[in-house]
C-alpha cells in the first residue's frame, strides 16, 4: 500500500501541463533567430538541461521562486499551484514551458504560450508570448533566446496564424532578432488595472 | 416527432456561450467612460437592442458579416462555426458578446473577451479585448464605448487583476476614455506572422 502511494505519487509529479511529444518536432530552421552555438528545443546546450512543458511536480522545482523574479507572485500554496495545473490543463491553450538544470532538479527558464480561438481568418487560432524569465545566474547561455523561439515555434505548429507579444522597449531589438515586429500605427499595448474591492 | 425536432432545434439555436446572467451584474458607475445618454449593458439605449453573450443561432443573424467588417474571416461553414462555438465553450475563457438589433434579428455590435489563467499574482487572471467591430450603419449610439465597457466590466467581475488591449494609433484616445493607458516605457505590442505552410 505505501509502495502503491508513493508509486501513484511519482506519476502524479511528472505529470506534464501538455504532450511533451510536439516539442521534440519543433524545426529551429524556421525561426530567423541566429544561435551561436547552435542549440535547439531537444539540444539545449548540455546534457543536464531539458526543455519541456511544466510538471505538477515543478512546484518543488522552483518554479514560482523563478517566476518571482519576474514579478510578484504571491504566496501560493501547494493546493493553489495544483488547482491552477489542473484548471489550465482541462482548459488547454495554456503551454507553460520550462527549462530544468537536471543537476540540482530547479527550473531556470520559463515561457507561456497561450492559444486564443478565433471566428476570424477562417476560425484560426491567435498564440501570444507571456511570462519570459530566466534565472540571472545562467546567463551566456542563450537561454532566453532558446525559451521564447521554442515556444514561437510551438504556436506554429499548433496552428497559430500568429503571434503577439507586448513587451518593454529595452527588449524591442531582442524580439525584433527573434521575428517579431512592430507593426507601423498599430503597435500600441494599452492596460486597465483593476482595483482591489475593498468588500 | 417533427415537433420535438423543432423545440429542440429552436434551443440549440439560443444556446448561449456562456451564462447571460453575469451581463446583468455589471455596474457602469465601476467605469470611468462617459456616456451621454446614459446607456449601460442592461439598457442599451433602445428596447429593440439587447446586449448579449454570442448564442449558436447567431450563425443566421450576421454575425461573421459582421466580423468580415473589421477583418477577412474567410468563408466559414455553418459546421465550423458550430465546432468553434463549441470548443470555446468546453475551453472556458472565450467571452463574445454581441449587440443584436431584434427588430431585424441581425448582430450590430461585437467584442471578445479572453481571460488567460496566470500563476503570477496569486494564480491571478489576465483579460483581454479582442475583436471590436460595430457596424458602421448604427454610429452615434454609443455602441462601441458600450460594448467595450461591458466587457471590461465582465472582466473585473470574473476577477481579472487587468485587461490588456492592442491598438492602432488613431484608437488610442479612444479607449483612454474608458480607462485604458499607455504605460510609460511598456507598451510596445509585436507580432510574428506566420506563413502558410505550402505544404
């Protein structure tokens, strides 16, 4: 009975947000981003990283402590971060996608990709860049690069008539390296914030 | 037996894509838009207009002509349609809400509204607007400012910590009326078009 738990324990940490599978077609070919070296989704760069999608068990991998360096995350307990899993995966069209240093078992890189469905363009489909970060420790290693082009990659594979991304002007010739452009008199990202209510 | 089709078919055909009640719960003193007449989702400013979510039926009441105004939608069956409607149902997230005018039973007004599950911010929720077209025979109404604000509104209401929009230039003081910004050094929107794989 305890073996039977902890068995059931394992496969429920490694369970995977999406099928892993469509990340090892991804043709980096396509992409006019330039790697020196030459690294892709399946050839990371070395043998103890891997690129792939999130695992429930990415919650004792440093997955929010990552993402806190992008901005505030909370503080979200197990149960939270297993009911959000679960409710992005039922939903699907959310692609969280990880990048783990196998060594000490802690995600270094992360992208979303959501996929918006669509009546235009013949019921197409609409991916957009979300929540880029990677660990400041492991710079050099063209893992930023490697992140947003795998999930770029993966948009068009799913179908995605495009994608879009807003992001700070600093990173502007970052994207515009990775294909993305800023479109002339149609380029503006605009937000409202919602107050908390105070009830 | 030719009866019971009928019925059954005349409730497929007012199946909504997501619950109707929520539009009715939205408060307009919670915006900063204008409207003069005061009009607001539940009363749109004449009884012959209702503002609702997208039912199946609306294939028939010139909802893609509609679209065809603002972009191509190419030719869409009446079975993609149906497969998309539901497939944005099973997904959740997808919130088109229209403006129909029941004299003609045509759609005269249009937005979207996505909502992407997030794990920043406390597994908060990010909307965005999407889609906006008004037809261009029913300007003066306050039609666009109305079906903007409701599903901005919508999105506070389902807890969305913000809500994102792209624009063109000429739009921007526009939806800054509506409480939208420009956020200093941060609202640059980028696209990658994909191409048609020849294959």
């Amino acid at each position: 009975m305890g073996m039977e738990t902890h068995k059931t324990e394992d496969r429920h940490q490694s369970e995977y947000l999406y099928r892993p599978d469509i990340l090892q077609k991804l043709d980096f070919n396509k992409s006019p981003a330039v790697f020196n070296p030459r690294i892709s989704t399946v050839n990371p760069g070395a043998d103890w990283m891997v690129v792939r999608p999130l695992q429930r068990g990415d919650f004792d991998k440093g997955f929010l402590q990552l993402l806190s360096q992008l901005t505030s995350t909370g503080s979200i307990t197990r149960k939270q971060f297993d009911e959000r899993f679960t409710q992005m995966k039922i939903s699907g069209g959310h692609y969280v996608t990880v990048i783990e240093d196998k060594r000490s078992s802690k995600i270094i890189a992360a992208a979303t990709l959501t996929v918006e469905q669509k009546f235009i363009h013949n019921c197409s489909l609409r991916g957009r860049l979300e929540d880029v970060v990677v660990n400041d420790t492991y710079r050099g290693k063209q893992l930023g690069k490697l992140i947003v082009v795998t999930v770029s990659l993966l948009a068009q594979e799913l179908g995605c008539y495009k994608m879009s991304l807003d992001c700070k002007d600093k990173l502007i010739k970052f994207y515009e390296s990775l294909g993305y452009k800023l479109e002339p008199g149609n380029s503006n990202a605009m937000n409202m914030r919602f107050e908390e209510d105070p009830s």
